[in-house]
C-alpha cells in the first residue's frame, strides 16, 4: 500500500522522477564498483518514458539511482515496508522487485510495458 | 570493474577468508537514502548490485579507507558483514581480487551461484538479503557523510 503521506498531486511522482533524472546525469562516470556511474542519455530518456507508460497517478514520489555498472533504479516504498523496484539496464533489460507487506520478495523480468502496471497496480493494492 | 579482478571464473570458494573474518562494504552516500515514510537513512539495493567489492577488516585500517585513492572514499560509510552472514546465503562465494589499491589480498569480490557470476542483478535472491543485512543495525561502522 502506497503511503498517503507522500502522494500530493497524483503526479508529484513524475516531476520527481524528471528532476531526479536529471540529476544523475551528472553523476561521475569512473566510481568503479565502488559507488553509482552516470547512465547514458538514452537510457536516460528511456526512463523517462516511465512517466508516460505508467497510467496510475497514485504513486508515492520515487527515489531513483543509478548502479555501478550504469543502469537506473526507480523505487517506490509504500507502508509496512512495501516495495517497487524497477531496475533498466544498459543491455536493454529490464529487472522488477516487488516487496509485500508480509516481507515476501518477488523478482523478474520484464518483457513488456503492460507487465510494469500490473506490478503497479499490485504494489498500490 | 575492478582493477585487476579476475576474469575467469573461480573453481571453489576462497578460504583465505577464514571463518570469523569482518569484510568491509564501503557505502557512497547516493545509496544511503531516507525512504518515504521513514525518519532515518537505508542502504538501498544498488549498495549490492552489480559487482560487489568488499575489503577484510583484518588486512585495512579505518585510515587506509581514508586514505586510498587520492581520499576518494574519505567520506565513505563502511557497513560491517560477517564472512559467515554472506557464505550462508545459498551459492556465495567470496573470492579474493587483486587491487593494488589494497593491501595484499584485501579485495574481495563476491560471487553468486557458486562462482558462476560476480554480477549481481535486481532479480537474483542475494542482493535483497544482503541489503537486509546491512540494514541491521548493527552492520554499521560508521554512515557516509552527507
């Protein structure tokens, strides 16, 4: 469940996900392993397009990140310590964590954009 | 990558790294975050995705974290794992990486799937883990600074 708390517009959630793109633009390129590397544009406008493809307004704002090996993860913590990850990698791939209220884990890949708002639509139950 | 991590594949676990062994995770401040809802900072996710560097608590001194690479990780957290913690989790190994930024031996790379993979993606089962790990409150040496 997502927390009420921090959903203030409906779609405060995309201009964080804008702004906190923007800012990992400038992110240092040569971290190694040892902290997050900036992501190429393209995966960059990629992630944007997150904003679009998503239907629900109802998110919480995200926290979004980069990896070491340059891939981007957008977060969204609800209550009771639930969770949606979406990781987008450099090779295209696209990875999901999903955490319930109980604390159970399920992870996989995402094949298409629908699979993203059903995950969605599951973590705002 | 790291400098000088291997690239084959390694045969078995490394037991340099002996029973009782503190490995150390340095922490960059971009993945210690205040989560919605919450009052206090977290490691999150990305802490352990990817290849994961660990330095031994035994071979590395607080002021040599400090220190390392022109004082890059000068303002690093260090969480604090136990070897016993991340060899329980099904299929870890930790291996032993030359870096010559570290002492002899120091660097350590952890392996999933029993040596198959160094790279470790959202979807596997050890990342979660080892971010609940860290999380504990105990895990922790000191925080990055802001």
């Amino acid at each position: 469940m997502a927390n009420p708390a921090n959903i203030k517009s409906g779609e405060g959630w995309r201009r964080d996900l804008e702004y906190e793109l923007a800012r990992l633009h400038g992110l240092p390129t040569d971290n190694g392993n040892w902290g997050p590397n900036a992501p190429d544009l393209g995966l960059l406008r990629k992630a944007a397009k997150l904003a679009i493809e998503i239907r629900r307004n109802d998110l919480p704002r995200p926290i979004v990140t980069a990896t070491s090996d340059r891939a981007i993860h957008v977060a969204w913590f609800g209550l009771a310590n639930t969770e949606l990850s979406i990781v987008l990698y450099p090779d295209d791939e696209i990875e999901w964590l999903l955490r319930a209220a109980t604390g159970k884990i399920e992870t996989g890949a995402v094949s298409e954009i629908n699979q993203i708002n059903s995950l969605v639509d599951r973590f705002l139950q | 990558m790291a400098a000088g991590a291997s690239p084959a594949a390694p045969a078995q676990d490394d037991w340099r790294i002996k029973p009782g062994e503190t490995l150390w995770r340095l922490l960059d401040r971009n993945w210690y975050r205040v989560l919605p809802g919450n009052t206090h900072s977290s490691v999150i996710i990305d802490t352990f995705l990817d290849e994961v560097s660990l330095i031994r608590k035994t071979l590395v001194s607080e002021r040599w974290v400090d220190l390392v690479k022109g004082g890059r990780f000068a303002n690093h957290g260090i969480i604090e794992l136990s070897e016993r913690e991340i060899r329980a989790i099904s299929g870890c190994w930790l291996i032993v990486s030359a870096d010559s930024d570290w002492p002899n031996d120091a660097h350590v790379l952890i392996y999933r799937d029993y040596g198959k993979s160094k790279r470790l993606r959202l979807r596997h089962p050890e990342p979660p883990i080892l971010t609940s790990l860290a999380n504990d409150g105990r895990s922790f040496l000191r925080p990055p600074k802001p």
